[in-house]
C-alpha cells in the first residue's frame, strides 16, 4: 500500500507517527510503500540555534520555559512507550533544509525510510545539531550513500526544487496544519500521531473502499506556524 508522509525531522511527533505507522502495518501484514515528503516547521531558522531547545519553544510558543520543560517530558514518555529514547534536553535544532534534500537524494536510491530513521534518531536520540554540514555528512554515510554525491549535493541546488514543492502542495492543495501528514493510497488522509489503532482502522479503510475519501485530525502534530 503506499503511503505518503509530510514530515519535519525536528518534530518529535513525526517520529512517534513514523513508528506507530509501522508498527500497525506490521500486525495487519500489509506492506507499505512509504514515500517521504519535505515540510519545514521553521524555513527561517539558522543552521544552527543560538539558545536551548527549551528556550526557543518557549520563545515560538509564548510559553514559560518550565511549561515548555513539562510538554517535553510527556512527549519523551509517549515516544518511549514507542521505543524511542527522546532526549529532549540535549536536542540541537536548526534549518533542515539540506536534510530534507539529503532525504529525496536517498529515497532515489530506495533508502528514503533508512535517512528518515536515522535523521529522526540523529536529532532525537543522539543530540546532534540537525542543520549543520558534520551531522548531515555523518547520516549520510550511515545510511551508506556516497560521500562524494553527498559533497556534490551540499555544495549545489540539487533537490532544492523538491523540498520546495512538497510545501507547496501540502499547504495550497491539502491544507496541512501540522504534521505529521498521511495520505493512504492517495485517497485517504489522516493528521497527526494517531494512536496505532487508528493507524489499523485507516490501513483497513483503505484497503476495503477504494471510493471512500475519509479525513482525522489530532492534537498530536507539530503546528505549522501561522504566518507561513
């Protein structure tokens, strides 16, 4: 079945979706052609941010940064409830353009869900600053793609057209408001880090009426911001 997912990879939600997707494709038995999408939470951030994770959450929010501290840890207890180690006090954001590129260079060579999992793992997990040129270099060649094409690509254009009209049609044709974003066989959306049990009703659904368009929203998402 494919799938096609809008994603930024400093949004822990995604990742939450990413495994629950999984995991519910895995207990129906249907196999999933998952195609990634490019979506920039924050388009206008430096490679690298000057203050903590906490600090700048707070700042886009209008939260104190002891809300923000209380947010971070019931997401770190879902993500955990998923198998993911969120880290969320050593997390180094920063612009992922050039991820999201480095991500459609590797679904061209069939690796794109090996450079979304270890981008998420990368930011999440392991701390490093998503937006800065090392990072990027070292997911790259974990996920064994040549260094060379990888050089090539960050000193060029190269898929910059892609990541930009991933973002437009998210938000001029399906009108996302956060991410995560599904859409199942082309047919059917679904918004947010749904439950897994959800995720096995939709994959039925889809499955069972080819005519049907049906569309779920939930609180867990990253918001895009307003004034984009």
């Amino acid at each position: 079945m494919r799938v096609d997912i809008w994603s930024d990879i400093v949004c822990p939600f995604c990742y939450i979706g990413k495994k629950r997707l999984e995991a519910a494709a895995a207990e129906s038995g249907i196999e999933l052609e998952v195609h990634w999408h490019s979506f920039q939470l924050d388009p206008d951030a430096p490679s690298r941010q000057e203050v903590s994770n906490s600090e700048r959450l707070a700042q886009k929010y209008g939260r104190s940064i002891a809300e923000v501290e209380d947010m971070q840890r019931n997401i770190a207890e879902m993500a955990k409830a998923e198998g993911i180690e969120f880290n969320w006090e050593n997390a180094n954001s920063g612009n992922t353009f050039n991820a999201h590129r480095l991500i459609h260079l590797a679904q061209s060579k069939g690796l794109g869900s090996e450079a979304k999992e270890a981008f998420f793992y990368s930011y999440m997990t392991q701390g490093l600053p998503i937006g800065e040129r090392e990072t990027l270099e070292d997911v790259s060649s974990r996920i064994g793609l040549n260094p060379v094409e990888v050089d090539d690509l960050l000193d060029s254009d190269e898929y910059a057209d892609f990541v930009k009209f991933d973002e437009e049609v998210a938000r001029e044709q399906l009108k996302v408001t956060g991410v995560p974003f599904f859409v199942f066989d082309q047919r059917i959306a679904l918004a947010g880090a749904q439950p897994r049990e959800v995720f096995l009703q939709v994959l039925e659904k889809a499955l069972e009426a080819p005519t049907t368009t049906a569309e779920t929203c939930s609180d867990d998402q990253c918001e895009v911001p307003k004034n984009e």
